[in-house]
C-alpha cells in the first residue's frame, strides 16, 4: 500500500504543474518566445501521458476497491462472481499500470524527440570494411522505411568495391533520436570477405555517430560571416548536373568553447538539384556539427556517472558484433544476443532498441529512487 500512495504523491504536483502549462502554451506572449513555447509545448505532451497513466491508475484501484466491498458485503452469487473477475482483472493491471508511471516519471533526455544527422565511416579492414558499412546503411534505411521515418542522403563517398568509406545522413520522424541513440559506436563484423581468396575469417569495423538535429534557437552563428561557394555536381543525373552549379561549399570560422581554439567548419552539400535546398541542408548540418562539439561536455557528463555504456554517445566503445559464422549479432553493452542476423541486418533490430532502452530506463529509475 505504501509504494501506492508513494507513486500518487509523486503524481499529485505533477496535476498543478500540467493545468499551469496548459494555460502557458495559450499565452501570446509565450507563443511570441520560439525558445520557450517549444520547451513547454514537449513538456506539456511529457505530462499530459503521465495524466493519462495516473487517470487509469485510479480507476483501477477504485476498481479493486469496489470489487473487494462487493466480495465482502454482497449476498448475490453471480455479483460476487462478477466482482472476483473484476478484481482478478485490475489485480494483474496493477503492476503493470505502476511499471508504466515509473518509467514515465524518469527524468526525459531532452534530446529523444528530436531528428538526427548519421553518419557511418568504414574502420579497420579496408574494402571489406567499405562493404559492411555499407551493409549499416541499408540495414538503418529499412529499419527508418519500416517506422514510416524519411531518411536523405547528405553526402557519400563510395568504397572501391562497393558500400561506402563514408556517408552521412539525416533521419526525420517522431522521437528519431531516442531510438537511434542506441546506435552511436564501433561494430565489429566478423566474416570471410568476399575480397579474401583465401577463405580465411576476418575482423572488420565500422563508426556509427547519431547526432541530435540542433535547433537554431540552441546554437548562436553569425550567418553573416559564413563564406559560401558553388560547384556543378558530378555523379548520377545527366548532363543537368554538370551544367548547373547546384552543390554548395560554407566555411565557418567557429571558437570552440571547450578549448578556446578558432577551428575552420567546411561542409559540402550535393544532395539535390536545387541550389537553395542544399544551402538550407548544408546550413542545418553546420549547427548540428556545431551543436555536437558544445553538447559532448554534457553527453561526457552524463557518461561520467552512469555505470554502464547505454546510449553515452562514446563513439569509440565497441558496442556490437556480427558474427557471420553463427549467424549472430550481440551486443556487449547489455549481453542481448540475437541468432536472425539476416533478420537483424534486413532492419529488424526494434528488439535489440527495445532491450537497450529497458536497460537505460531501469538505469535511470535508480538515479531517480523510482
């Protein structure tokens, strides 16, 4: 009964605080603060789900309630009957209704919602490390096909023999970063290359980074000082590339607060035939770069105090391994193997993001003393 009434207290000034919001977000002079209004507005979709849990939370134990009384206090047969079923019912939904409210109590990483940029660069192992990051990347653009999310390619260098020695990419859908975040670190494919005329087995990697799409409002450019030029696109297309000069080149001279030192930003952007899109791609790209050298002290932060490697955005762990041979992927962060590696690489991973996500919020749950 305790740990009950614990999580309707913990609830209790969470229902003043979703009535304030809910007048706040109709405030002109809050719709007027882009900054503000978009930080209440997630925070009030944030409250209003924990509304909803809390609602059920009481109906079910109004429902246990009366069911005992009728139990203890009714002469009826059938209604006794009834309410045993009844109570049977809401007994069961309990727990899970308390599971529910505790994870949605957790602390929200104010990141989860947002779009991301990707990137994945083949490691050590030369062409067959081209190849699996090729592999990577369809296995990432079925995985986004399936949830309904649009994935565009920003810029690609291919490998000799195919897949890619790099290629970067931006994902938008509903909560993209959440689930993708997972991804960010070193796998490891072992398999016998069809580069290798021996048959022997080999070890090959490839570096996945998810970036949280900055916000503009969150990084401060001076637009005015971006240096841009134009060049005509090669590749696929026919002779319209060549003729127009569509891809577009900035250079930004940015201080890096971290350390004090002016680096030079060079982003290149080809990815469509309109001059004016690839601006704005190349322009997004350049706060997301900027947004994720700032942000790393809070991601390294973050890192510092969890125990374990969920989601720290440390690029250099190892986090997975494919093991062709036995047809299997695990992850060494959590210690969740799977066996349908076709199935996995085909875009089927929503289990392995589901187990990692288990992981992180039993995690959280103990910093919060959920």
């Amino acid at each position: 009964m305790a740990d009950k009434n614990s999580i309707l207290e913990k609830l209790e000034g969470l229902e003043a605080r979703y009535e304030e919001v809910s007048t706040l977000i109709t405030d002109p002079s809050v719709i007027s603060d882009q900054e503000r209004y978009v930080k209440l507005t997630r925070e009030w979709k944030e409250l209003g789900d924990i509304m909803n849990a809390r609602k059920r939370y009481i109906n079910c134990l109004n429902s246990i309630a009366e069911a005992k009384d009728i139990i203890t206090n009714e002469s009826d047969p059938d209604m006794k009957e009834m309410a045993r079923e009844e109570l049977q019912i809401n007994e069961e939904l309990q727990p899970q209704l308390e599971e529910e409210i505790k994870i949605l109590l957790v602390p929200k990483d104010p990141e989860d919602a947002k779009n991301v940029e990707m990137e994945i660069r083949a490691g050590t192992g030369g062409d067959e490390a081209c190849l699996f990051a090729g592999d990577l990347f369809n296995m990432y653009k079925r995985f986004c096909d399936s949830k309904g999310w649009n994935l565009s390619i920003t810029s690609v260098s291919e490998g000799t023999v195919g897949g890619f020695k790099e290629i970067d990419f931006a994902v938008s859908g509903e909560g993209v970063y959440g689930i993708l975040k997972y991804e960010s670190g070193v796998h490891r494919v072992q398999r016998v290359p069809v580069t290798e005329s021996n048959g022997r087995m080999q070890t090959s990697a490839a570096t996945v980074a998810v970036l949280p799409e900055a916000d503009k409002f969150e990084v401060n450019i001076n637009e005015g000082e971006i240096k841009w030029d134009t060049f005509r696109s090669s590749g696929a297309g026919g002779q319209n590339v060549n003729k127009v000069e569509s891809g577009v080149r900035l250079r930004y001279n940015w201080k890096n607060p971290n350390t004090g030192v002016v680096e030079e930003i060079l982003i290149e952007c080809t990815e469509t035939r309109d001059q004016p899109k690839n601006k704005e791609r190349a322009l997004s790209r350049l706060y997301t770069f900027i947004y994720d050298k700032e942000h790393q002290k809070y991601v390294d932060d973050i890192a510092s105090r969890r125990k374990t490697l969920v989601s720290t955005g440390d690029r250099s762990a190892k986090i997975r391994t494919y093991n062709f041979p036995q047809g299997r992927v695990t992850d060494h962060r959590i210690g969740y193997t799977t066996h349908d590696l076709q199935g996995f690489l085909g875009g089927d991973i929503q289990a392995m993001i589901d187990a990692l996500t288990v992981a992180e919020n039993t995690e959280r749950m103990k910093e919060a003393e959920l």
